[in-house]
C-alpha cells in the first residue's frame, strides 16, 4: 500500500520546508482553484523575499493577493495582472519585480519543469517587448523564441477530491493551471475538498497521479469565491449598449458551420449570444473548456465554472474541461479557426496591442499572444476611439504589440475594416448611422475604400 501522505492542516503540512527567498507556483485561474488554505497558512507563516508563479496573483486581499498585500512578495511570474489593483499598483511604482508572460508558454514552462525539460521554442511573443534578450530562431522560415523551463521549491494545488496516495481528481474549470503546478515543484503539496481513502477513486479518474504529490491536507471552510457572477437574464440587459451589442451581431456573421473558435475578453464575449441559426459552432475558453454554453440560471451558478474572462458560465452537450496545458496546445497547434479579440490599438498591417499602456496600465497579454499565432483568424472587435477621444486605429501602434500583422478584420461601433494581405486597410461596411466623413476623421491611418 502507498504510504500515508495524509497532514492535519494546511500549516502542518507547510512546516518544516518554508523559508525566505524561496520560489513558490500555485494552481488557479483568477479565484477558480486556487488553494485557499494552504496560501492562509504561507501568508500566516510570515516568510518574506517570495518568488510566485501561477497564471495571476488573486484579487486584492484574496488568494495569492494576500501576501502582495503584507510584503511577502519580491517577485511574479505571471500571465496576468487583471483586476488585482494592489498588484498593479506595486508594479507601475517598482515596488515589485514582475516577469509577465504569456498564458500558454507560462502553462508549457511549468509542464517543461516538472518534465526535465530545459526549454523550448514558441512563436508566442515573437517581435513583442517580451521576446527582448531572448534567443531567436528561425524554422522553416517562421521565428520562434527560445522559453526556460519552470521549476518551483513548492507547488500549491487545489483539488475536488484527493486520496491518502496523493492521486487528484480536478473539477471542471477548477483544473486550469493546478496539474502542470502539481508536476514542476520540488515539494508539492495538495489540499482538497474531499479526503477519501486509497482505493476509493477509480483509477480512469485520476488526472494526477500520486507519484507528483508529497503532502495532501483536507482543506476547510471555502470561501470559492465569484469574481464575476454572471448569471441568464441580467448580463446583458443591464451593461450593454446597442453599439456593443451590433458590433457582437456583426462578428457573429463571421461564423462558420463547424468551427471552434475563442471569444476574448470585453465585447467578444458577446458574440455568443448572436451565433445564426443553423450555424454550429463550438466555442472554447484558454482556461480549460472547449463547448461554453450560455450564462447560467441564478440556481446552476457554480464557482468551479467560469469563462476566460472569469464570468460564471455553463457548458453545452458534448464539452469537456482540460488543464491550461492542453488548452494552449489546441490554440498553439492552429486548432481554433476563428478568435475575435478586443484592442487598444490596432495598425494599417494588422499588428494588434491589447496588453498594456506604459506608466498607467499593465493587464497582461493573458492568452492574447498565443492566440494571435495560433488561431487561424483573428478578428478584432472593438471601439474606434479610446476614451480620451484618441484613435485606435493608427497608421503604427505606439502601444506595447501584443502580435504583429496578425489581424484580418476590425469591427467597430462605425465600420468594418478588413487588413490587406500585404498590410493596408479597405473599409468594407459602414455600421448604421456612421458616416465616411466621421470614419476618416476618427481613423489616424488610411484605407481604400470598397463598400459592398
């Protein structure tokens, strides 16, 4: 029988392997799995000079965030800032060493450290500021940037249901970043919902075998908490414009029979509820879920389910959860045929910035970078104009690139902007009311015109 690697509490089986300066990865997607007791007793703990690793750093005061918020913390390798205020807050005033990283190399680095692999090649951030002192190589005439693996001196996971054998069943969009972290960490300990005995989880179940785990602990008193409730009715009548809600409908004319296709944060994530009838499409979110269904009745809510942009959400027949890993493996091996993104800026060659704007805003690239790349077709949907009136459609974006000349289409609240081959805009479709005159005075780079 496998030993006992059964401890009485979080602290517990924390003690006797915590020190300052060390490096620590902890599974999660925004709230969504994150391991809250065992992040309670780190932060209890009171070990400072703190390396952490995971897709994000919690929101302010909560998850990871809490140790941001006592000084724990000198550094972050992470895929994104998000709503975490503290987090940005200590980065914009260099309170805070902060490594931002893509969401699907951050996911394949923690899988390359736990598998002894030293490093590998991506086109992720490939001629953005986060490729900048890194090894460039080409194949077959693509560039690839050269990516370290990660390995942590602790990892933290959060499971549904554990044995005394350290064996792990995830549940649904809970799995997220939590099986890579379980493999890269010298020491790995797991907390979970449900402590059962060996024996007791079919092995066809297992998404993470004991052999990765070396300290389990029953978890108690959840908070599970929903950053964005969302729920069927209420999403939408209350936050969107008709604007937003054409600019959804139009890029929902861009669905195809049979595609798979990624909705990114903002007005994409409309696009779901314009899909035209008798088009079947299955829609896959980054943090591990291909087949997102619609927002869900008030009583089907559920914290263990939850989109990319970290709304509570539900599946549709036929879907199926996995880890970030094999979700950027579908993205990165040109499986998604369409992805529609949000901008900041966009240019004439479809070079696309949706990530940060220098000394204001750092939200991080997320899954963006890997998208670009990866999905066949990228759309972006977005405003024309920022909120200072400035355009973001620019003959060259002075914002940091989140992919270059990888856009195809723009869809804004006056017009429809499809990139030539070899860069350059035509404007194809005035939205209703917009003019040609208000078009070009809001469009700081030009375009031909070819109105059907």
């Amino acid at each position: 029988m496998p030993f006992n690697k059964v401890y009485s509490s979080a602290g517990a089986a924390l003690a006797g392997i915590l020190r300052n300066d060390m490096t620590v990865a902890a599974g999660g997607f925004g709230l969504c799995g994150i391991p809250e007791n065992l992040i309670g007793a780190l932060r209890d703990s009171r070990v400072t000079g703190l390396t952490i690793v995971g897709n994000n750093a919690g929101v302010d005061g909560f998850g990871m965030g809490a140790l941001l918020r006592t000084g724990q913390v000198k550094r972050v390798l992470a895929s994104y800032v998000g709503e975490n205020k503290e987090f940005e807050r200590q980065v914009l005033k260099g309170e805070l060493e902060l490594e931002l990283v893509p969401q699907g190399t951050l996911a394949e680095r923690i899988r390359a450290g736990g598998a002894g692999i030293a490093g590998f090649y991506t086109r992720a951030a490939v001629g953005t500021e986060l490729s900048v002192g890194k090894k460039i190589r080409s194949f077959s005439g693509i560039d690839y940037v050269l990516e370290e693996a990660i390995c942590a001196d602790i990892s933290l996971v959060k499971a549904w249901k554990g044995d005394r054998a350290g064996n792990l069943v995830y549940r649904k969009t809970a799995r997220n970043f939590n099986p890579v972290i379980a493999t890269c960490g010298a020491v790995t300990i797991a907390e979970v919902e449900h402590l059962v005995n060996v024996g007791e989880i079919d092995p066809d179940d297992v998404h993470t075998p004991g052999i990765f785990v070396h300290r389990i602990v029953q978890g108690a008193n959840y908070e599970k908490r929903i950053e964005f409730r969302t729920v069927l009715g209420s999403a939408l009548s209350n936050r969107e414009s008709p604007i937003r809600e054409w600019m959804a409908r139009r890029a929902a004319q861009e669905l195809k029979d049979g595609f798979y296709v990624n909705l990114g944060i903002g007005i994409p994530t409309l696009v779901a509820n314009f899909i035209p009838k008798g088009i079947n499409v299955t829609l896959q979110s980054e943090n591990g879920l291909l087949g997102t269904g619609p927002f869900p009745s008030e009583d089907r809510v559920d914290a263990d389910l939850i989109n990319a942009g970290k709304q509570t959400i539900s599946t549709v027949p036929g879907s199926s959860f996995f880890s970030s890993a094999d979700s950027f493996s579908m993205i990165r091996g040109g499986h998604i045929d369409l992805a529609f993104l949000g901008a900041l800026q966009v240019s004439e060659n479809g070079d696309i910035a949706n990530w940060a704007v220098p000394d204001r805003m750092v939200k991080g690239p997320g899954g963006a970078m890997d998208l670009v790349v990866g999905a066949k077709r990228i759309v972006a949907v977005m405003e024309h104009c920022a909120k200072d009136g400035s355009p973001k459609l620019v003959k060259v974006c002075t914002l940091p690139v989140t992919g270059k000349q990888v856009v195809k289409m723009i869809i804004t609240e006056l017009c429809v902007f499809e990139v030539e081959e070899r860069g350059g805009l035509v404007l194809r479709e005035l939205s209703p009311g917009a003019s040609l005159d208000e078009i070009k005075a809001k469009t700081e780079c030009g375009f031909r015109i070819n109105l059907s």
